[in-house]
C-alpha cells in the first residue's frame, strides 16, 4: 500500500459515497423530561465505548419523539462521535442499533450507498488508531473542554487501503475484539457468581461441608482495639519508601482486602503516622455518603505498612481478616453502618459507631474456609482481567500495525 497514494480525510470519503457529517439534535430538540423507560435507545456521549455502543444505561424516548427527530435516526454503518470532552470517543452503529436516535452531544458520520471502495468499519477502526486520536485532540477547539465540529471532523486525516485491504483488517481486528469480548462477559458471569455465593456463605444461608455449628453474635468492639491513623498528607505521597494506605484509596483502589498498598511516604513522614499490621482491619472514616461510609479493608500485606488520617483502623485476634472485612462490607452491616453515619455533605463514622456494630461471626475454622473460597475466586477473577488486559494490549498493537501499513496482510488477487 501506497501511504501517500491512499491518503484522504473522512470529509472527502463522506462525499464520495454520498453521505454526510451532521450534528446531532441541540439541547432545546431534547429534553431529560423526554425520556421513558420504554421507547427508542437514545445514544448519548456517555454510551460510547471503544467503537461500540454501550447499550446498558441508555435512556430512551416516546414514539411521537423519535419520529420528529427521525432524521438524527441511525443506521447500520454510521459512526457516532462524542462533541466534546473526550473528543476521541466514537462508535460503529451495528444493524441491531439501526433506528435508534443519536442524542445530544453527539456528532454523526454517514457513509452514502457508493461504498464501492469504502467500509465504514475500517474507517472506524482508524480513527481510533493512536494518529487519528492525536489530531482529534490537538484540533479540538475549546480552552476548559475540547469540542469538535463537523468541519474539523471533516478534515481528519484517513489512510484508505483498497477495499480488499480494509476488509481483511478488519477482519483481523474483529477476531480481536470477538476474543476480548468473550473475556469480558467470562469476567462478569465471575464476578456474578462469586458476589451471589459470597452474600450467601456471609449470611449463613449456605455452609461449606463438614460444617454445621451455630454462628454467635457479638459487637465487633469485641474482637479488639480501635485505633486512629494520623498524618499523610497528599504532598506527602511519594512513589518508593514506607508503605502507605489512605482514607480514599479504600473506595477507590482496592477491594474487601489488599496485600499491597497503592501510596509510599518517606521514613520521616511514617514516623508520624499509625502502624499498620498484617491482620489489621482499615475503615474509611469519612465519607460522600452514609451508604459507603465506614467501607473495611483488611491488610494482609508482609510488609509492615501505615495509615493516614480518617483511618480507623481494628486491631485484634481470633478472626479471620479477609472473612471479617468482607463480612463488614456486606449489605446487611453496611446498613448498619450507614444509619450510624453522622453529617450530610460529608459523612463521618466514630470508632464507637462501628465498636457497636452487630455481627454474626461462625469459628475460626469456617472463618478460615470461606475467606479460602473468597480468595480462590479472587484469583481466577485476577487471572482473567490480566489475560484481557494482554488481549488488549496486542489488539491495540496489532491494529497500529494493519492501520498504518507496517504490517501487511496477504490479500489474494480476484481472476
């Protein structure tokens, strides 16, 4: 392939076959007291995906709506583009998406009948190649947010093989995504079926085998010491040093337990912060709402580690940490621990709240099995995102590849 020969912009494509770039309907078109909860799918910036359409979460809207607004109505082969924000957002529209409406936010790229030597799935692929991605963003216009329009839409530089080319990357390409695809879904039928035998072995409702005695109720006040973390500012955080876990990164960076910690700070700062032990269990002590305040982390790390300020931290014996912190996180005490949360803008929790907290707690030996059983899941559960993590990895490789003609695929000549 002949780069310079095969260069053009997605603009003069459109024009050969006969489409057209437009915009999608403006706010005063559609408004949110326009949607139903049964109707036409509505595709919105947030339903982007990387050249899919999200379809959980779309918002719809009433027959006589998607009739006034039929010429925003999609069809198999559009390319739907995010007008602003992360400009690099678009998606092929497949025939099962075909008549649903694009929405507001949202730019429109139509291929016209003469597709001779054009598939719009190549030309979606390309865009979303690591060149084409760069010039949306450095011609976006807009200083806080960056916008495009259908004029710069219509100058973005494509790279068209002949049609037999474009066909056999993406047929490369969709092997590719077909495999990430089964991978996700894998991930997501694990991850079900793990939080629905997780909620059942917590609540008692299923036991293990060889396990039969009566679980025993008590505050968790009785399993041990409160203590609070101290110190740990943001400017503190480094990325070596003494291992560190503060109040946020419970909500965002880690799960029910963690062998590692995310933050370091030097010696100096650790000094003046709380020790945090294997065993120990971490509670966020501040919160956005009630309904996640208090959210537990057992730390079950080698390394001797510490806790920042809004930490309480449970230190004790006789129980089994990753049992304990996902007990803790359950429905049935989350809700506990949300009606003992204190403030509304920001949400606080004492260590006397959670000291008061009532559990149910089997032996240690029953601890010990289904914490097994949490972790045995976990693990398969991590063996897969890495192995979807590398999908990916060589799909954006090989696709840099095919897009940019560096690697060429064997396409037989027709007789």
């Amino acid at each position: 392939m002949n780069v310079a020969e095969a260069s053009t912009t997605l603009g003069a494509i459109i024009s050969r076959t006969g489409g057209a770039l437009q915009t999608g309907p403006f706010g005063s078109q559609l408004h949110a007291r326009d949607y139903r909860p049964i109707g036409t799918p509505l595709v919105m910036p947030v339903n982007l995906g990387d050249n899919e359409i999200r379809e959980s979460g779309v918002m719809r809207i009433g027959a006589s709506d998607a009739r006034r607004l039929h010429r925003h109505a999609l069809r198999a082969g559009d390319i739907v583009f995010s007008r602003r924000g992360d400009v690099g957002r678009r998606s092929l529209v497949r025939h099962a998406q075909s008549g649903w409406i694009c929405g507001t936010g949202c730019l429109l790229a139509r291929f016209g009948g003469n597709r001779a030597d054009v598939n719009p799935a190549y030309v979606a692929e390309y865009i979303g190649s690591s060149s084409a991605q760069a010039w949306l963003f450095d011609n976006a216009v807009g200083g806080t947010m960056p916008n495009l329009n259908t004029s710069i839409l219509s100058s973005l530089p494509i790279v068209l093989p002949p049609k037999r080319v474009q066909d056999r990357v993406v047929s490369a390409l969709g092997d590719a995504r077909q495999l990430i695809a089964s991978l996700e879904r894998l991930i997501a039928k694990k991850e079900a079926i793990k939080s629905g035998m997780t909620h059942q072995l917590l609540a008692g409702v299923t036991r293990l085998p060889g396990f039969t005695a009566e679980w025993t109720e008590c505050d968790l006040g009785e399993l041990g010491s409160f203590l609070k973390g101290r110190g740990v500012t943001r400017d503190d955080v480094r990325s070596t040093g003494v291992p560190c876990i503060r109040y946020g990164e419970i909500y965002t960076e880690f799960g029910d337990y963690t062998t590692n910690t995310r933050s370091y700070v030097s010696r100096e700062i650790s000094a003046t912060a709380l020790p945090v032990r294997a065993g120990d269990i971490l509670f966020a002590g501040s919160g956005e709402t009630k309904a996640e305040i208090g959210t537990a982390l057992a730390y079950i790390g080698e390394k001797d580690a510490v806790a920042g300020g809004d930490i309480i931290v449970l230190r004790g014996a006789g129980y089994n940490s990753v049992f304990l912190a996902s007990l803790l996180n359950s429905p049935r005490v989350a809700a506990q621990k949300a009606r003992r949360g204190q403030g509304d803008a920001v949400v606080h929790i004492s260590s006397a709240a959670l000291s008061g907290l009532k559990i149910q707690l089997p032996d240690r030996d029953e601890q010990d099995a289904i914490a097994a059983v949490i972790q045995d899941a976990d693990r398969e559960i991590v063996a897969l995102h890495k192995r979807l993590e590398k999908a990916r990895s060589i799909k954006q490789g090989v696709m840099q590849e095919l897009l940019t003609g560096k690697t060429r695929l064997e396409v037989k000549e027709v007789e």
